[in-house]
C-alpha cells in the first residue's frame, strides 16, 4: 500500500480493528490524510520531549537569577559565604518561662520553641509541655553536628 492511501478495507466502509490501529485519519486545510499510527505517536513524544527540554531550561534560568539575587543582597548586607550556615554550635536557653530559644555561637536568635505548663492554658493555646519543648529545642541544636556527620 502506498503511502498516503486509503486502507482497502476503509474504501469499503468497514475498516477491521487489526487495520485501523495501524492508521490514522490526520485532517488538514487541504484534505484527510491516512498516516501510520506510529508516526503521530512519534510526533507526539518529539513535541513532549521538547516541551520538558523548554520546561527544564526555564527552571534552570529561574533558579541561577534567584541565586544570583540573593548572592547580591549577601554582598549588600555584608554577608559571606559564612552567613549561609548560622555559626555552630548551637546552644539552648529558657526565655521568660514561656519559651526555649535556640541560638548559633554569634549569639542569633535561630529558633522559638513555645510551651506553657498550665493544663488549661495549654489546651486552649494549643502549645507544648515544657519538657517536650525543651526536647525539641535540644533537638534542633544537635543539627550542625549532624549534618557534619560523614555518612
């Protein structure tokens, strides 16, 4: 069969499931076309394909103009390469009874850990035992070390 033609089955209007799975009616401006199955399903992976090469190129762009802001606000605020990770180690300490702060060695405030020992209290503000709060707390300054750690 040449390419381009009608299926002889087609021409007599009953078109067997074996044959019309290999072709596919393509309607242009100039006409209807009988093309092979597997071409329009290689002409749809092409137009994904590039589709997700244009998506992915977009993200990368994206991501070094956000990287190349922030690495000028750094040099704006006097920040090197050292303000990306807070100073370890990190310390924890109580604040007024009413929370646990998490601390880098520059003495920055990195983390609030809010508790309130009343029952009642408690459960209407939702917040933690102070013992679960300081454990959270103590948590949280562990991370440099772990992530430190080799694996």
């Amino acid at each position: 069969m040449e390419l381009g033609a009608m299926p002889p089955a087609a021409r007599r209007g009953c078109v067997p499931a074996n044959e019309l799975e290999m072709f596919m009616f393509v309607i242009m401006g100039n006409g209807t076309y009988y093309v092979p199955g597997l071409w329009i399903f290689a002409a749809c992976a092409v137009l994904v394909a590039g589709w997700l090469t244009l998506a992915w190129r977009r993200a990368a762009r994206r991501k070094a103009k956000i990287r190349e802001r922030d690495d000028c606000l750094r040099a704006q605020l006097g920040l090197g390469d050292e303000g990306r990770v807070p100073a370890p180690p990190w310390s924890v300490e109580e604040l007024g009874g009413e929370c646990f702060v998490v601390r880098d060695a520059n003495g920055q405030a990195l983390s609030y850990v809010y508790f309130d020992d009343d029952p009642h209290l408690r459960e209407v503000s939702k917040r933690l035992t102070s013992d679960e709060a300081r454990r959270i707390a103590a948590n949280i300054a562990k991370l440099p070390d772990l992530l430190q750690r080799p694996n």
